[in-house]
C-alpha cells in the first residue's frame, strides 16, 4: 500500500488491489478466530510500521488464538516464492477472465447485429482484436 502512494494516476490502482488481495489473509484468520477483525488489522499494521521495521515485518495473526504474534517464536515461515507465485496466479486468473468477458461481449455484439437482418456495423477502431489490443492504451 505504500507503494501505491509514490505512484500517481491511474497506476497506483495495480499496487492497492494486491495490497487488499494479500490483507484478505490476515482478515480470514482473525473472523475464523473470532476476534474483533478490525481491530486486529489496525493492531497488525501498527506493528508492521512500527520505527524497527526490520523486525516488524516478522509480525502476523495466530490462527489458533487470533493475537498478534511474532511469527518467528512461532515458527511459522512463509516463503517469498509462496507469496509471489500466489500474485503471479492470481494475476494471470485476472486477466484470462478479462479476455473471456472480452471475447463473450464480442459475441454478444455479433449476435444483436445478426438478429437485426444486416452485417455487423464495426465502430472506428473496433476490430477482431480483444483484451491487449490498441483500445486498451
């Protein structure tokens, strides 16, 4: 999330969607644990931005009790490679659905042009292409 923040314009938007997708691990352990969620999260943050960073990040929700904990007395490990794998799928899994609502809405397009009798009138700049093409920027 402090990331997005050095970026402006639309740009900082790809940074704050993994920072939310990645806070949903935090905030399932602390509601299957029963405690207050809110609080927790604000707990969890504070000591991830306390002055001693270095040792802040260590810091995470026991799953058994819902209290922030260090995760290294717990030994409780998660791997960069875990992480960035997890980022690297669910940003794959976006984009493949991208390009099936894509291709649907195409269909769609084509289908109300054949009901109405005549060819498919293309806007100007509407082409065969899809998700990826010069539309998008």
């Amino acid at each position: 999330m402090d990331k997005s923040k050095d970026i402006t314009g639309l740009g900082q938007q790809p940074y704050r969607a993994v920072a939310l997708g990645l806070e949903a691990i935090p905030r399932t352990l602390a509601q299957n644990c029963g405690c207050d969620v809110v609080r927790r999260l604000t707990e969890l943050r504070a000591k991830h931005n306390q002055e001693d960073r270095e040792n802040g990040r260590f810091f995470g929700i026991d799953g058994e009790t819902g209290n922030i904990v260090d995760m290294r007395t717990k030994s409780i490990w998660d791997p960069l490679v875990v992480k960035s794998q997890v980022v690297k799928t669910a940003l794959e899994s976006s984009c493949m659905l991208l390009r099936i609502d894509d291709i649907v809405s195409g269909i769609q397009k084509r289908k109300k042009a054949e009901s109405g009798g005549g060819p498919m009138q293309q806007a100007e700049g509407e082409g065969e292409e899809g998700f990826g093409d010069q539309r998008d920027g």
